[in-house]
C-alpha cells in the first residue's frame, strides 16, 4: 500500500512536509488572508488617488481662471496633449505644479487601476469561508506536533481570525462539520471502551490510513460522510412530511370530536420545525427559506382541508 500511496511524513522535511500535509486533504487547506494588510495598501492607495484627484481639480481651476485659451484645453483633449508641455506654460505654473495634467492623468490611470484589482481581488478574498472548527483545530495539532518549521514562520497558524480555507463552500458545511465530529466522539468512545474500529472501517479508506501516523490528524473519506449526510437530511424531510399528515389523519379519521385548532396547531409546529431544519442544513438564503416554509404550509394545508372536507362528508352520511 505504501507504493500506491506516499505517506505525508515520507522523505520530506520543513516546507515539503507541510505541502505534502496541506495538500493530502482538502480540509487542510488553510493559509492566513492578510485581512489587515489588504486593507493598509487600500487604504494608501486610495489615498494616492485622493491626492491625485485634488492635483487635477487645481490644474482645472487653474485653467478656468486662465481665460478662454486655457478653456479651450479643457474642452478639447486633443489641444490639451499638444498645449500641455511644460516649456508652454508659465512660469507660476510651473513653479506650482512642476507637471502638466496628462502626465497626472497617465498617473492616475495606473494608480486607478491598481487599486481597482486590488480592491476586486480583496473581495474574493474576503468571499473565501473560514474553515470548520474541526479542520482548523486539526490542522493546529499537527504543525504543534510536528514543528515542520522555525517558531517565528510556525506563528501564523494561531492566528485564528486570519485563516481561510480554499476549499469550495458546501451546501450545508455547519451540519456536515457537526456529523464529522459526532464521527470523531462516537469512534473514540468505542474504541476506548469497546475496542471497536467500525467508524474508521466504514468512513475512512484504506488509502486516507496510509496517509499518516499521527493520531492528531482527522481523514474522513469525504464522498462517504457525504452519503451520511444526504441519508440524515432525507430521513428529517420524510419524517417533517410523514408525521404531520398521519397525525392529522388520526384527528380527523378517529377523533370524531377533534377540533380544527388542534389540526391548526399541528400544522403550526410542524412549520416551525421545518424552517428550523431549513436554517440548520442548508445555507438558504432568507428569500428562499421563506419561499420553501411556505410551500411546506401549503402541503399541509392542502392536507387539513381534505381531512376536514372527508369528516364533514362521514358525519353528514
């Protein structure tokens, strides 16, 4: 097995056996963002322009209160790059700006334009999730454990606030990260107590156990805990859509004096909890999690009002 798959620690020493830990799961991912600093060179940025603008606002004034021959450059962009040399200026203007206004615009476009990737690229940076407690912590184990590197290039991992993870957002990754560590409790309870292996038999391969010896770090197959997850959320959709409807079934089938409210009351409840499933596994958006609520209403209410049209029929027959 050991030729089908490279361990993380085999043959590698300091930044190799972090590439080689970091890139073995997608979990382990992490770097640090540089919130802080992307937001310093912003920050200067913008204040280079800032200054660049308030230069071209002087330049206009200068020009409007020139008269009609400097109005004209400013009318006419073409007159401007022949008129706007230095030699061709007066000398209080070339004592109070020292350049003419398309060298400031040249300056402005690249100033413009470097701030604007940079502000663009910030943002997909601050789009990137931060990674789950439990990778997170996962990883931390491992680079204290290990100590691939010297201390002062070692600091960044416990700078918390400042990890991302490059993995892709999932659909429900809060619940995912929950049914992880549920994984991780339940293996270590049987294995310390009933010297059972079956969670790491059935979710983690044959391939991820070759991977490393170190007991800090956590592999799960991820195709596998996602089966696991996908069986959950189907199992609490069908129970959200069964239950309601054979206990309304029950009020207007066998409880002959059963009131409306109770039925009301059932539908209800039942709604709330299935907006609180709808919040708790998926990342639905408000409008979509209303619109969902509403069509989970409308089932059962569908559903009161046949039960209720079927005992009106049985009592009158």
């Amino acid at each position: 097995m050991q030729s089908l798959i490279a361990a993380v620690e085999h043959n590698a020493e300091g930044y190799a056996l972090v590439a080689n830990f970091q890139s073995s799961d997608r979990n382990f991912l992490q770097y640090r963002a540089f919130f802080h600093l992307h937001s310093r060179v912003l920050s200067a940025l913008q204040a280079d322009i800032v200054k660049l603008e308030s230069e071209l606002d002087s330049m206009d004034r200068w020009d409007i209160r020139c008269g009609m021959e400097r109005m004209q450059c400013l009318q006419d962009k073409n007159l401007d790059d022949i008129e706007s040399h230095m030699e061709k200026m007066p000398e209080p203007y070339r004592a109070w700006f020292g350049r003419t206004r398309p060298t400031v615009l040249h300056d402005l476009k690249a100033k413009l334009l470097e701030y604007d990737e940079l502000l663009l690229r910030t943002r997909e940076v601050h789009g990137l999730q931060r990674p789950a407690q439990r990778d997170y912590q996962s990883v931390r184990n491992w680079f204290e454990s290990m100590q691939p590197l010297v201390p002062d290039q070692l600091e960044f991992i416990w700078r918390k606030e400042d990890i991302i993870t490059l993995r892709a957002g999932r659909e429900c990754a809060s619940f995912d990260g929950f049914v992880e560590r549920c994984l991780n409790g339940l293996d270590g309870f049987l294995s310390k107590y009933c010297h059972c292996k079956v969670i790491k038999r059935l979710f983690v391969t044959e391939e991820l156990r070759h991977k490393t010896d170190n007991v800090l770090a956590h592999y799960y197959a991820p195709h596998r805990v996602d089966a696991l997850v996908n069986l959950i959320i189907t199992t609490i959709i069908f129970i959200l859509l069964v239950v309601p409807v054979v206990l309304m079934y029950k009020l207007s089938g066998l409880g002959g004096g059963a009131s409306p409210f109770e039925a009301l009351g059932i539908l209800i409840v039942f709604t709330l909890l299935f907006g609180l499933a709808m919040s708790s596994l998926t990342t639905a958006k408000r409008q979509e999690l209303l619109a969902a609520s509403a069509a989970y209403c409308a089932v059962l209410v569908v559903f009161v009002s046949n039960f209720g049209v079927q005992s009106v029929q049985i009592v009158k027959a």
